[in-house]
C-alpha cells in the first residue's frame, strides 16, 4: 500500500517540505534508506545521515535545521520520534489486519465468536470459550473452555490458554506462551510429593503484553492477577496467586514466586528472582540480577543478592573490587609486625 507525503502530513498532524505527491510503501533506518521508503530524524547523532539517505522521505522535527542540501522531502512535526512510532503502529496495523476464519481451525459448538476476528489453521476454541470483536488468534493458538478474551486481544502462534483464564482488552499474547498451567504446589507425604490440586485462574486486565515464552501460572484458588498496562518481556515465570500492580515493566529471565503481590509502576530488571509471600510498594526500581529476600517500600531501588538500596551497593562494590589489592597491603602490614 502506497502513501503520499501529503497523507502522511496529515496523518501527523505536520507540514510537507518538499514533493507533496511523492510515495512510499515501506519504512526504513535512516543510514539504510532506500527510494520508496520513509524515514525519521530524532537523535542529533544520526544528522549526517539526512543528507545521503536515499529514503524518499524524512520525518523531522519542525525546529530542525538542515546544514546542506537534502534530496528527500521532510515532514516536520512537533515529535519526529513520537510521530514515527505512531506510524510504525499504523503499520503494523495494516500488515496485520486479517479476518475471516481459516480451515482447519475448531470452533465449539457452545463457544462465541465476536465479529470481525481472524482465526488461524490449527486455533482451538473450547466450550464455552468467549472471543471479544476484533481479536486476531493466530494458528496453533489453544484457547480452553470457559476462557473470555475481551475486545482487540491478539494471540500470537501458539500461545495456549488454560480453563477458566479471563483476557483483557487490547492485550498481546507472544508466541510459545502458556497463561494458566498448574502453579507450582506439591505437599511431602512420608518421602514423596503430593499434587495440590490448582482449582483458581489468570486474569490479564486491558492493555497488557506477554512476552514470547513467558509462563503465568494459576491460583491454588482464586486467581494470579495481571493489572492492566503490565509489559512483560520473554522468557518470565510467574508463579501461582501472584499479583503484578498497573503498568509494572519487567524484563526477560526474571522468576516470581507465589503469592507475592508487586505494586503499582514497578520497574523490574532482567533475571531477578523474587521469592514468595512478599509485598513489593509501588514505584519500585530493582537493578539486573537482584535477589528480593524481603518486603520493599514504596519508591525504594535495590540491587544485588540480597539486594539492598542501590546507593550503598555502588559504595560496596568499590570495596569490594579492591578487596585482593586491600588483602596484599594487610599481608604486608602483618609481615612488618612480626619483624624479622
């Protein structure tokens, strides 16, 4: 699909500078441009590129000024970064916009189908099963019985949910992600474990994103909670009857035992592990790698194993990094006192 520079201004809410009539049908890197394709100019670093890109249009922001000749034509808005991104959203969008139902896919008899949705080859949709307007449920994605997905949810290739789980509005759901598996519950019985049953569910509000190959498992009883505006990244295990506060970012790698509640706005670095029962405030910040042993305060930022307010961890590993250069002066110091 072809658009003007005069559209795309529009879309913008910017100004043309240049060939208003010219078109594009791709995007691209500014110092990987190529004819046909738009492109943005935001960070200072990448200014020289504007002049040999050989992208057909540029979009800038209104203040910038050019220092030589530029071939293609501009767009000035008032955020090119922020402009961008919304095109790179219609984008997608348009490349996405798939409806009607594939062969091969399963529909229950009992389930409901909302309208305008995209089902592909291999999708199963269980009894009971209720799929918002809108939704795109790629192949090979399994949805059990009794499972609600709310409006302009999408299910990514094989993502598999469970009995009973509720999905929000506007929800993405990475591929090989499993949302309602067993939690983690086994009593010892005389040298062996076990099985306790896990009878709750996951619920995910509106606006959340599961990372590929993230598992959320559910409750013992009642339900693990995802808040809505929660972005979790891959490869994230969330263990049963946890709760994750309102637009709460965590990284890859990072598991979470259960039933610790997190709040809201948390900012949650790559392969931390928290352990279970503990109460995380809102507006937490935990470095890469941390270990959270304990409750934390609102507003508090952590790192390290066990972790502990960051300022006085940056303070520590000074020492600590010139522990072996200490130890020599100590050993000297002791071979003085002891004399010949």
């Amino acid at each position: 699909m072809e658009f003007t520079a005069l559209k795309i201004a529009q879309l913008l809410n910017g100004t043309v500078e240049g060939d208003h009539w010219i078109t594009v049908n791709n995007l691209s890197k500014i110092e990987e441009g190529l004819p046909g394709t738009l492109t943005f100019l935001a960070n200072p670093k990448y200014a020289p590129f504007i002049y040999s890109t050989k992208a057909s249009i540029v979009v800038v922001n209104k203040d910038f000024v050019p220092e030589q000749g530029i071939s293609a034509t501009l767009i000035r808005v008032e955020d090119a970064y922020k402009a961008f991104a919304a095109l790179l959203d219609i984008y997608n969008k348009l490349n996405s916009n798939k409806r009607g139902l594939e062969s091969g896919a399963f529909v229950s008899n009992e389930a409901y189908l909302g309208r305008d949705i995209y089902l592909g080859s291999q999708a199963y949709i269980g009894i009971n099963a209720r799929v918002g307007d809108r939704c795109k449920i790629y192949p090979h994605v399994y949805v059990g019985d009794n499972v609600v997905i709310g409006e302009d949810t999408i299910l990514h290739s094989g993502v598999k949910i469970y009995a009973g789980c509720k999905i929000g509005s506007n929800c993405i759901v990475h591929a090989g992600t499993v949302i309602g598996a067993d939690g983690f519950g086994f009593a010892p019985q005389g040298g062996n474990y076990e099985k306790v049953p896990q009878i709750g569910n996951v619920i995910l509000e509106d606006n959340v994103e599961v990372g590929a190959n993230t598992c959320i498992d559910r409750a013992t009883l009642g339900s693990t909670i995802i808040r809505k505006g929660v972005k979790l990244d891959n490869l994230i295990q969330i263990a049963h009857n946890v709760e994750i506060g309102e637009n709460t970012v965590i990284a890859a790698q990072t598991g979470i035992a259960g039933s610790t509640k997190i709040g809201k706005n948390c900012m949650i670095g790559g392969q931390v592990g928290i352990i279970g029962h503990l109460s995380i405030g809102n507006d937490v910040k935990i470095a890469a790698q941390s270990g959270i042993g304990s409750n934390l305060k609102d507003g508090e930022v952590v790192q390290g194993s066990p972790a502990f307010n960051i300022g006085d961890y940056r303070r520590s590993y000074v020492v600590f990094s010139k522990l072996p250069e200490l130890y020599k002066k100590i050993s000297e110091l002791e071979k003085k006192l002891k004399g010949p």
